[in-house]
C-alpha cells in the first residue's frame, strides 16, 4: 500500500482509516504515548529521590497503563496488521508493573529489579514506536524495517547496565553485601 492509498496522512504519517472511532483512538493514544515519553525522560533524568522522580515516574506508569489500552483497542480494530504492538504493548506493561511493584514493596534487591523493569518497559515503548511508524519518518525511512526492532534495545540496554553499576542504591547495596 502506497502512502496515497491511506485514508488520512496527518504530519506525514499515513492513518489506515478516517473513521470516527479509529480517529478517536489515535489521538488519545498519541496523547498516551507523549505523555508516557516524556514522564519517562523526567523520570530517568530526575534526581532519585522523593519528588519528581516518584512523581513522574507515576505518570509514566498510568499513561503506559492509558496507552496499552488504547493499543489494544486499536490491534483488535486490525489485529492481522497490528498484533505485534499489542504485544510489545502488553510486555511494556508488564515490564513496568515489575519494576513498580519492585519498588513498592522494596524486598530484598528491589533496586535493580526496579530499574530494570521500569526502563525495559521504555525501551519497548519506543521499539513499538519506531516498529509502527519508522518507516514514515525522515531518514528513519531510509533504515531496514529489522532495525526499527533492535535499535532501540542496542541503545537502551547499555544505558540500562550503566546505570546498574552506577547507581547510588546500588552502590549501596553492594558494600551491605
């Protein structure tokens, strides 16, 4: 299917249907997602510590939680075409519900498991973005479709290790070991 074969191109990115509800999803689900992007950013980025860390990292959690619904809405709308991201949706999800439990109720080792879960859960969250719509971005539409799959974990994942080694409740926990 061509790009003019689509029934709507909004910011360059073909929609498959103009209807109503398809529509109203979508742009619930794009709210979702941007919330969700930047949440997380603030999240990583913040100071680990009460405040806007916790605070935001909430707002991830149940704008990730808003966002898998809204994807599975729209997978069981053309499940034969999208029910690859109502996986990685679903494995997002529950990525973050283990790092979220983890640090609720702080058992032993929660810290990495914490920071695990909750940044694994990102790196699929933008997998599937790029997964679904790399291939109509500028230059991304240039790369082969595979690479929408891996590049994403060959970038997060070293950052994920690093911040293991390098975070100061590690550190912690490794000297009461």
């Amino acid at each position: 299917m061509s790009s003019t074969d689509y029934a709507i191109v909004i910011v360059g990115i073909p929609l498959p249907s103009d209807a109503p509800l398809f529509l109203a999803l979508i742009g619930v689900h794009i709210l979702f997602g941007l919330t969700c992007v930047v949440a997380g950013l603030v999240a990583m980025l913040s100071p680990k510590r009460q405040g806007r860390h916790p605070f935001a990292g909430a707002i991830y959690f149940w704008s990730l939680a808003g966002l898998f619904i809204t994807a599975a809405a729209l997978a069981a709308l053309r499940w034969t075409e999208d029910y690859h991201l109502f996986v990685l949706g679903a494995l997002s999800l529950a990525s973050a519900l283990l790092g979220r439990r983890a640090r609720r109720q702080r058992r032993r080792h929660w810290v990495p498991i914490h920071i695990t879960g909750m940044s694994v859960s990102y790196v699929i969250l933008i997998t599937a973005f790029y997964v679904d719509n790399g291939k109509n971005l500028p230059l991304w539409n240039r790369l082969p479709q595979e690479l929408f799959w891996i590049l994403p974990s060959l970038i997060g994942l070293p950052l994920i290790i690093l911040q293991l080694i390098r975070h100061p409740l590690m550190r912690n926990m490794k000297m009461a070991s």
